[in-house]
C-alpha cells in the first residue's frame, strides 16, 4: 500500500484549542492539509485558523452533546467537501484516590474520554468510506496500557479507548478505513490546568513531550499506515514494561507514588 499523502487531505480535529489535538491540527494545515478544528472555545479556534492561511476553519461547540456531533458530520460536505480523517483529541483527567472522588467524575470522564469520541467515529464512517485513503485517529496514552495510582478513571477511559480501537480497526478493514490508536505520555498542554477534580501529585514531574513532537509522530504513522505511535523511547519501555514485567512496574509506580 502507498504512503498516505497528507497534502490536501480533509481531516476534522476534535479538542483542538490546545495541546496534542491543536499540534496536530497546524501540523495537517502546514503539510497542505484542510482541518474542520473543533473544541469548546471559540475565541481559541478563531486564533487557530486566523494562522493557519485558510487552511484551518472552526466549529465550537460540545462534542458530548450528540445533537453537536451530528451537526459536525453534516457539515463537513460543505465546510470540508468530505472527509479522509477523523482525529480524536478532545480528553480530559482527574487526580484523586477513587474510594473518595467525586462520584460524578468517573461518568463525565467517561462521557468526555470515551463515550463522545465513540460517538462522534460511529457517526464519522459513512462519511468516511467515500474519503480518500480514509482513516480514524483515537488519543490515548500510555495509562491505557498500565494502572496507576490518582487515575483510576483515566485509566479506566483509556483502557476501553485502547480496546475500542483495536476492535473496530477490525471490522473496518472491509472498507479500507485505517484505525490509529496513539498513545502518548506526559505532554506539555492545558491537562493539568483543566482537571475534573484533584491537582497535580507532587511526584509526577517527569520530562513531558512538547505536543507538537507528538504531532509529528502522529503525521509520521499516519503516512506510513502504522496502527499504533507510541510517541518517545521511554513511553515505548513503559508499554513494554507493562505487559513484560507488570508485578516490577507496579513496584516501582508504587515506590515512585509513595516517595
């Protein structure tokens, strides 16, 4: 199969006003792409596409609310003149021990990290069958792969965001639409300015990624048609980690945590 050629490619990006959805969204527009970017805040979508030389139009609006998803794919004909891309960013966490976290963050965190993307694919594949070299793009990361302490809801949207992904990857190969699942680690963005509950533990002051290193990842596995990017070689050892040594690395997640 031939590379993907991102040049005039039609993509809609969901959670783009910051971090990895927002990186990705300039990195398509840079390579001659056309984005459909979309995310809450209209006032940083309007400065979004006023850089972007035409390539980046705007819809605000709630990507949870099923009416606001059905509106996007409708209009894409028109905005977009179709679609090839479907790039789901839009996330959000909380920090917290789970016996005594908000009993409402686990179903908006669901709604927000998994339900809503779901959604907005399923609504996304008849639109996408007549794309061109189509393909769907889910943001995960690497507490998809491995628990870890405060984060039990992420983790649990994660996890299912990982299983859906690689589920419907399969019954989509019928109809040519690649499926990607990314899977980064800690990423300079909003994340934690915009928690459900909870703050940053003191002891998780890694190294993050820049978002747009990310992006160019991304752009990277989706010219080559790679199913999964696990952006960085210590987020790489991490995946690996989990599933090779799972009893060792939850020893040293619970030294680090207790530390």
């Amino acid at each position: 199969m031939s590379d993907r050629n991102i040049k005039g490619i039609r993509a809609l990006v969901t959670g783009a006003t910051s971090g990895i959805g927002k990186a990705i969204a300039q990195a398509i527009a840079q390579r001659g792409g056309n984005v459909l970017a979309t995310a809450r805040r209209s006032e940083r979508l309007i400065e979004l596409a006023a850089s972007s030389d035409g390539r980046i139009q705007w819809e605000a609006g709630d990507q949870t609310d099923a009416t606001f998803r059905e509106h996007l794919i409708a209009s894409l004909n028109t905005r977009l003149g179709g679609l090839d891309l479907l790039v789901l960013a839009a996330g959000v966490g909380g920090i917290g021990r789970f016996e005594t976290s908000p009993k409402e963050s686990l179903e908006s965190m669901l709604a927000i990290d998994l339900v809503a993307p779901a959604e907005l694919a399923r609504n996304a594949i008849a639109t996408l069958r007549v794309g061109n070299r189509p393909g769907i793009v889910f943001i995960g990361s690497i507490l998809g792969y491995q628990g870890f302490p405060l984060h039990a809801e992420y983790c649990a949207a994660k996890f299912a965001l990982r299983g859906l992904a690689n589920s419907i990857r399969l019954e989509l190969q019928e109809d040519s639409i690649d499926v990607m699942l990314v899977s980064p680690g800690p990423t300079q963005s909003e994340f934690w300015n915009r928690l459900l509950h909870g703050s940053r533990p003191h002891w998780s002051r890694g190294l993050p990624m820049e978002a747009s290193q990310v992006a160019e990842a991304v752009l990277r596995g989706l010219v080559k048609g790679q199913r999964e990017v696990i952006p960085g070689f210590s987020n790489r050892w991490f995946v690996r980690a989990s599933i090779l040594f799972p009893r060792l690395l939850d020893r040293f997640i619970q030294k680090v945590s207790q530390s």
